[in-house]
C-alpha cells in the first residue's frame, strides 16, 4: 500500500461549513477547473445550487416560525 493511498483514507469530509474550503475533493474540483478553463461553467453550477439550497433553508426557517406562532 502506498502511502498516498493511507493518507486519503484519513481524510475526512468537513463537518461544519467553516472546514468546507479544506476539503482536498473541494481542492481537486477547484484544480480541475482551472485546468480545464471551466470557470464560467462552475460558476453557473455552484449559483444553482446556492439557489437550491437558499429555497431549502427559506423553507425551513418558514415551518419553524409557523411551529412557534402555533404554540403561542
């Protein structure tokens, strides 16, 4: 076993957003794009999915507000 191969192994995905950008495949996806001249595309991708998850997370903050206004 080489010792690249041992290394990945330990590395963990990030658990909180601030450890998002030390990711090494976060790293790899930013390498790959400037690589491969893909910065438009990824933009577009990444505002996509901001824009998913800004719906997801305006959901869920309306059901908790909902949730409180009905116990009170």
């Amino acid at each position: 076993m080489s010792l690249e191969t041992n290394t990945e192994a330990v590395v963990e995905s990030p658990k909180t957003p601030r450890n998002f950008r030390t990711a090494i495949d976060i790293e790899n996806f930013y390498r790959f794009v400037n690589d491969n001249d893909l910065r438009r595309e990824a933009k577009i991708m990444l505002e996509l999915i901001q824009q998913k998850v800004m719906i997801t997370v305006k959901k869920k903050k309306k059901e908790t507000k909902n949730l409180k206004k009905n116990l009170h």
